[in-house]
C-alpha cells in the first residue's frame, strides 16, 4: 500500500468509528473542519505531524493505531515499538 493512498481511507475509517461528525472532530483536533475534510478526501496530500497527532488524541486513538496514523504519512512512530 503506498503510504499517501493509504492515508485518506485510513482517517475516513478512523473518523467513521469515532461517531462524531466530521465538524466536531476538527473542533476536538483544533483543526478547520474544511482542511479535514481535504484530508480524508486526499485533496490534501501531506499534514503536519502536529496535526496527525491533534487528531489521534482527538479521536482517542491507543498508541499503536497513532503509530499507524503516523507512518501512514511518512513520520516516525510515537512509540518504539517496531511496526
């Protein structure tokens, strides 16, 4: 899986199982519901890692599934842990 593809369907699914609309996860994230909207469209190809990782606490993420969101964008994982 190439790893900018990969990361669009991954925070659609991600904010698909948080149950919240898209608006309120960005209010949670600190992010404009706009600019999430491009990211889980993949009309914005490269987010900060700042932003990656307001999202995962936002959306509550454990560790390793925000090492997933993490690599999925080409940053290093949070924890040491091998993926």
């Amino acid at each position: 899986m190439a790893h900018h593809e990969g990361l669009p369907s991954l925070i659609q699914a991600l904010i698909n199982r948080d149950g919240r609309s898209l608006n309120q996860v960005a209010q949670a994230a600190l992010i404009d519901v706009g600019y999430l909207w491009r990211l889980r469209e993949g009309a914005r190809a490269h987010p900060s890692r700042d932003v990656l990782i307001r999202l995962g606490l936002a959306l509550r993420l454990e560790p390793e599934e925000l090492d997933e969101l993490l690599v999925a964008a080409d940053y290093a994982p949070v924890t040491l842990r091998r993926l």
